[in-house]
C-alpha cells in the first residue's frame, strides 16, 4: 500500500507545477451541496444514498480504496489475496488504525474484529432492516441463512446478538486481530471490490456497547467514532457541516489531506455559482444559465476556466411508483392502472426526444450525456475489452449518435400511445392522467428542469394521454414524498457499489427484501396487475440466472445483458442521462480517486488543487 500511495501522491505533486504563477495548495476545501441533497443519516451501514456516503466514505477506512487510475490499492488493509483462486480471501490489516470520536480523541484499537463487526450489523434484519444485504447474503457463505435467522428472531432478541452465532454461521473469521478472512459462495474474482463499500465497512464494538444499537442506528456525528481521513467536526443542519483532518489517521505520512473541508447547502446551482465568484467556494457545477453566459463571452473572467467534468459514476433513470397513494393516503387508481400498462410505458420510453432535457446538464454537448441502459458504465468489461453497457445496448439495437437521440421512434410512440389510450378508456380511466414529480420546494433550478421535462411530455406525446405535474416538498424527500407514496415518477441516479452488473439489476427485482428501489421507490410487489406482475417475474429469474454464473464472466456478462433487455424493452424503469456537466473548479479532478463504483471517489484524499481556477489549457495536460 504505501508504495502505491507515494507514487499517486508523487504524481499529484509532479501534476502541481501546472498552475498558474503565484497559485498555491489549498489548505481549507470549500466544497457545497443543494439543500436538496442534505444527509438523512448518520449511520454509515444503513445508508444506500449517495447524500449520506459522499460525506462518511471520508469518515470510515475500507479495507481497500481506489487510486487516480481507478486501480484497487490498500488502505486499511496492506495487503490482499486468495489461496484458492476467488473462494477464500484474506486482508492483512495495518496494525496502526484507531478509533477516534469527533474531537480526535482516542477511543480504540481498530481490529480485525470491528470488520465482522460492521458486517453482523449489515445482516442482522433486526439493526438494519435489509440495508445493503444483497451483495454480502450473494456473495459470502452463510451469509443469507444468518440475515434469515434474525429475521426469524423477535426484535430485541436480534438486536442483542453479537458475534456468537454469526461466527458460527456466516463464513467470516479472524486468525488474529490484524487478518480477517472471508469465505464466499464461489470463485469471485470480484469481490475485493466488494471491500470499497460500506457493507463491509467496520464498526467498533465498543462503540455499540456504549450508545447501543438504537444510539448507532440513529447516530449524529459527534456520537460517531472515526477511523478514517477526516472526522465531522461540526454539522448544522441545511447550513454546513465541516470535515477535519484526523490527527491519528494511520495514512498521514503517505496521503494528502486538507486541514478542513467545509460544505455549504446552498438552495441552488445559481446561488454556488454566485459563492464561487466571491472566492466562497472552491468548485462549482454549473447550471445552464451561467454555462452560456459564460461560454458565450469571450471577455468574461472564468470564459477560459470552462472545464467539462468526467462523467460520474451515476446512471440515471425514470423510476416508476407502481403504488402511488393520493395525499389522504388512498390508493391513485388512475396513475396505478396506467403505469401497469405495458403500452402506456413504452409510450413514453419510445416517445420521448430527451435532447433538451440533457441540455439542463449540458447545453454546449448535451448529447454526451445519453443514456440507454440501466448500468453504469465501466463497471465491468468482457474479456474481449467490450464495456458491459455496450452489450446492453447491443441486445437493444441501439447505439450512440453524434447527433440525435437514437432510441426516439415517433412512429413506435404512436402506435404504443394509440393502444394505451384504447385500454385504459376501456378500463374507465379518465384520461389524461397525471404523472407526478416532487422537488425541493426551494431551487429554482429544480423548478426550471421539471418545466423542462413537462414540456417535453406535452411536445412529443400531446396531452391527451398523459400530462406531466410538478409538486414539491420543503425538507426530505424520503419522509414527505417516498414514504406515503405520493410520487409517480422519481428521476434519481444510482452508482456501482462494487465492480459487476448485479448490483445494478438487483435493486429492481420482485419479491426480494434487499432490492433498493423495489422497496422504496416502485413499491412493485404491492402491485395487482397479473401481467406486471409477470413480467418482474420474468426479469426476476434472468436476472437470479446471470447471479448463479460464476465460473465464466464473459457467460456472465452476456446473461446480464439480456436481463437488462429485457427490463429495458419493457420499459420497467427508462434510462435517461449520464451526468457530464461544467464547472468552474480549483481541483485537479485527474488527482482524484476514480472509480465506476462505490463512493471512494468522494474522498478527498490527495487532490491536487491550486488557489487560482484552473483553465481548459491547463486540463488538456491532466486528461494526457
């Protein structure tokens, strides 16, 4: 590890003589959010939301992390193997990590032991309701049989279980206190990029005998203990919160650190950028206003600092609610009949020119953001060097066009809009139906995009079928709108928490407790509908079909492709953009982390930054 440590940080010290004259390291990181993104939680186990652990990935050690290039590299652990091929792999740990609370306070060793830990945490039904469970209970021997034992338990008996049975169940084990071994169900070349995500991140012990499971699971920051890069030295709520370097991190020899990182909620896009201007913070992404502003003015001052960013990690989609309840709680007949209908869906799937949706993103090259498949890119190659996205959208028939959004068909779209139309008149629905969107009731950003996409419903399918509505909510999504059902659509991203396409398609299949959107978005095994029904099953079975091909990933890959087709074909959610913006920046986000999955990529560890903006000159140097 400490070798692939000094040679990043090497790098990023060679890459610092590119600056401007007079420009220095930035020692206090002003970074910002939109109060729309705020943190719902402090409890690093339970949360699946990039919101929560863009900010904790800085908290907590994984086992491994990534470099620059994207390269698995040591962190908590030095160093990494198996025996046998994929089956059996063993972490070596530094011997020098420890637990800290907010402060830097010394609280604990941090051992092998808070490893398994943070995974009995994950498992046990009881302390984490089916939170990140689908890649371990996949993955590790015994692993499902445990979460299904304290499923079966009463609730305080499960929460008072430690690690007696799930050493004897699950197949995790510590020779010592510096090795932890994992057991899995087969051969898995990819599970040490498993050790990247806060599923087998740890938990001390001796925290959890001190605030109890109700305290972690409800934690705030200043009852967390720490073990990683920075400790969260102050939080208030939809204002900032402020990361500090850890004084007893093990690494602070051989990475890069700032003293702070600031991060301002802002109420929007348009208020950062008036921030960035005043020196108030050190990188922006820009909204589309001020992109062409600026890109359309040679004298302006930043018209030189335009940088398009590196796509994100992120593939984004329209998420379906196939359970939406009206505001007095009643069940919205009319949304829930239409988007059970398959031709209602493929309507819009095939109806829809997103051209200038993505020019919210992206005016200048908006088409640099199209997406058709549910997987991320990157997230796993074949062993021809062919991206698993590209497989995807081989079974699709569908390719990238340099000048038009390819998966358009006006004449599919009518045809699709004619007999969905033709059903739900005959299921005496009246027509159209609303198709309700929530956002954050305080950025006008959101407002203008969600104008944006409801034009684009009117324009390519009329109003006659179906008419987009934009409603909003004042604080947290998750509690106003996710939780009584109100919305029918969600637009949200989702990233690869570790490297193979699973645990993209895992998240939507039916009957399944660990399936993320299944459970909280779609809602889908409420639903009624006999043929929607069928066809989540279908998917469902090829999808559990491409998890049990272990021995072949190409095989692998291939069968994944086609669960994702299939999904895709039938529209049950419908790709929409990779997220490639612009922005203004002090950060060489070629230093960085890089990662198709996971949330390392947020760390901010041994960036290269200088006080003065970098310019697109300068960024042709660090794409080289």
């Amino acid at each position: 590890m400490k070798k692939a440590l000094s040679f990043i940080l090497a790098i990023a010290l060679v890459l610092s003589c590119v600056s401007f004259a007079g420009a220095e390291e930035i020692k206090n990181f002003k970074d910002y959010q939109t109060q729309a993104n705020e943190m719902e939680t402090f409890c690093y186990h339970y949360s699946q939301a990039a919101v929560d652990l863009n900010v904790l990935v800085n908290c907590f050690d994984h086992l491994l992390t990534n470099d620059a290039a994207g390269a698995l590299v040591g962190s908590a652990a030095k160093s990494w193997s198996s025996p046998d091929g994929g089956q059996t792999w063993i972490f070596e740990l530094n011997d020098d990590i420890t637990w800290v609370d907010y402060k830097g306070e010394y609280m604990a060793d941090c051992i092998a032991e808070d490893w398994m830990t943070g995974l009995e945490w994950v498992l046990n039904y009881a302390k984490n309701q089916s939170a990140n469970t689908s890649m371990p209970i996949e993955m590790i021997k015994g692993a499902g049989e445990y979460y299904e034992y304290t499923k079966s338990l009463p609730t305080e008996e499960a929460k008072a279980l430690r690690l007696d049975k799930f050493q004897e169940m699950v197949g995790v084990s510590c020779p010592d206190d510096y090795t932890i071994q994992f057991e899995c169900v087969d051969k898995l070349s990819y599970f040490p990029s498993v050790a990247t995500y806060n599923c087998l991140a740890p938990i001390s012990g001796e925290l959890l005998d001190e605030i109890g499971v109700d305290g972690y699971f409800g934690a705030s920051y200043d009852t967390l203990w720490y073990n990683g890069p920075y400790t969260i030295t102050e939080y208030i709520y939809q204002n900032e919160k402020v990361l500090t370097k850890n004084p007893s991190y093990h690494a602070l020899d051989e990475v890069k650190l700032f003293d702070t990182v600031t991060v301002k909620m802002v109420e929007s896009a348009d208020v950062a950028y008036e921030m960035f201007a005043a020196g108030e913070l050190d990188y922006i992404e820009l909204p589309a206003s001020k992109l062409n502003t600026i890109y359309n003015d040679a004298n302006h001052e930043f018209n030189k600092n335009l940088i398009e960013a590196r796509p994100t990690k992120y593939s984004y989609q329209i998420h379906f609610a196939y359970d939406k309840k009206n505001e007095d709680g009643t069940p919205d007949v009319a949304w829930n009949t239409a988007v059970a209908n398959e031709n209602f869906r493929l309507a819009l799937y095939y109806g829809l020119d997103v051209t200038n949706y993505l020019a919210r993103l992206n005016d200048i090259n908006p088409l640099s953001c199209q997406n058709y498949a549910y997987t991320g890119n990157a997230v796993a190659v074949n062993s021809q060097g062919v991206d698993y996205t590209q497989l995807v959208r081989d079974e699709l028939g569908l390719q990238y066009a340099p000048d038009h959004y390819s998966r358009y068909n006006a004449e599919k779209a009518a045809e699709y809009k004619a007999k969905a139309i033709e059903e739900l008149t005959a299921a005496g629905i009246e027509l159209p139906v609303k198709m309700v969107q929530y956002i954050s009731g305080s950025s006008t950003t959101a407002k203008e995009t969600a104008d944006v996409f409801n034009n684009m419903i009117k324009t390519y399918l009329g109003d006659d079928l179906v008419v987009g509505e934009t409603k909003t909510y004042v604080s947290k999504q998750a509690t106003e709108v996710r939780d009584p059902q109100l919305a029918g659509i969600y637009i949200n991203g989702w990233g690869a928490d570790f490297a193979d396409p699973s645990n993209f398609l895992g998240q939507e299949t039916y009957g399944e407790d660990n399936a993320y959107y299944s459970q909280m978005y779609s809602k889908i095994n409420n639903a009624t509908d006999a043929k929607l029904i069928e066809t989540y099953k279908e998917f469902t079975r090829l999808t559990n079909e491409a998890k049990a091909i272990t021995d072949d990933l190409d095989a692998r890959y291939a069968a994944f492709a086609k669960a994702e087709a299939y999904m895709i074909e039938h529209a049950l959610v419908i790709p929409l953009y990779y997220n490639v913006a612009w922005e203004l920046t002090k950060v060489n986000n070629y230093s960085k982390v890089y990662s198709a999955y996971g949330s390392h990529a947020e760390r901010y560890v041994n960036w290269e930054t200088s006080t003065v903006p970098y310019t697109a000159e300068e960024y042709k140097a660090f794409v080289k």
